[in-house]
C-alpha cells in the first residue's frame, strides 16, 4: 500500500511537472515567437535522445504493456501550412492505462520524470511521422483529459512544447478545456476512430510556430 501510495504521488508530482508550461497568447505574431515560447521546463529532453539516427516511425510502449493500441500519424508544416518540415525532432511521453507515468526501476535520464512511455522520432522528408502506443488514460482523481505530451525540436532552434494531444471522445475535453487550448503547433484535440483490428488510429498535422 506504501508503494502503491509513493507511485501515486510521484505520478502526481511529475504530472504537475509535466503540465506547469508558462501560458501564452494564443496567436503570435508572423514572423515573431509568440512570447514564452521557450518558457518550458523539460523541454531540453528534445536533445536527450539516444544517440544514431532518428527514425520518423515510433513505437513507445514494449510488448506486454496492457492498454488499448493506439496509432497516431501526422505531418510537420512550417508555419505557412503548406509546406513539410522534414528533420523535425519529437519528443513524445504519455500516462499508462492507469494514468500514472509508470517506471520499472531503475529509470535512467528523463524516464525518472516521465516514466517509461517515452521516446523520439524524426519527420521524415515529407515532414511525416508515426507513433506506435497504447491509449493513455487521464491522471487518477484529476479533471485532466487522458493526454500525450509533445515536444518539437527544430533544426538550429530551441526546443519548445506544442498543445498536448487529447481526443474529443474524453469527457474531459470540455468547452471550458477547449477556449483554454494555446493551439501551439495548432489544436492537439483530436478524434479517434477504433479500427476492425482494435487499434485506435488518429491524424494530428503539426504547425511549427514561426
Ligand atoms: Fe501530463
């Protein structure tokens, strides 16, 4: 029970952590970074990632993780919508099934933070990427919805986190969640479809900010 009590704390705290980003105008200017686009705790994990190459394909979760498999596609524009941003880093970390951020023991780097739902990818030359997971499920007695946390590194750019991703089916995703939404990288509230083969599938195109 004392575990179990230390694990829900933990996931607490780092929850906080996770999701204690400045707020921000919700439109910046053109040409111009909205103001505290770099105000960001862990935004520094973009660069964290192993070391060899990046693919644009991600599969977070191992094997025997329980949950609902999810697969989130999309591509990366620059700012004018149109265009694909290939080379493009993403930093991706979510809750379990429980809503907890889990860990095994002994994490090491950013899984001490953000459990071992984590990883990295690279867009690839037409800006595209894939993420392989389970479903997250909203944090335990919070009035958060289920969310994937996102982070986009660019070339020859700090690094900075775009809108969270959570999915219109969720309760939580509220009228009042809604008018809050930043919509950085534009809105990260996306649908869901359950596929024949029982995997949850989504699109979420990124715009970076400037
Ligand atoms: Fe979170």
């Amino acid at each position: 029970m004392r575990r179990l009590a230390s694990l829900l704390l933990f996931s607490i705290l780092t929850a906080t952590a996770a999701c204690s980003q400045s707020p921000s105008p919700a439109t910046p200017a053109q040409g111009t970074p909205r103001p505290n686009l770099y105000a960001c705790e862990g935004c520094e994990a973009v660069y964290d990632h192993p070391e060899g190459d990046l693919d644009w394909q991600l599969t977070i979760p191992p094997e025997d993780e329980p949950g609902e498999v999810l697969v989130l596609t999309g591509r990366v524009f620059k700012p004018d919508e149109t265009t694909p941003a290939p080379g493009v880093i993403l930093y991706v970390h979510h809750t379990n099934a429980e809503g907890l951020y889990p860990q095994r023991g002994g994490e090491a780097g950013w899984g001490r933070r953000h459990g071992y739902l984590h990883g990295w990818l690279k867009t690839d030359a037409g800006g595209r990427y894939r993420i392989t997971t389970i479903r997250p499920a909203p944090y335990p007695n919070a009035s958060l919805p289920a969310h994937i946390h996102l982070y986009v590194g660019e070339p020859e750019r700090r690094p900075y986190y775009i809108d969270d991703v959570v999915f219109e089916d969720d309760p939580w995703v509220t009228d009042r969640y809604r008018d809050a939404a930043e919509n950085r990288g534009g809105s990260g509230i996306i649908a869901l479809m359950l596929d024949d083969d029982d995997t949850w599938r989504g699109t979420h195109d990124i715009v970076l900010e400037w």
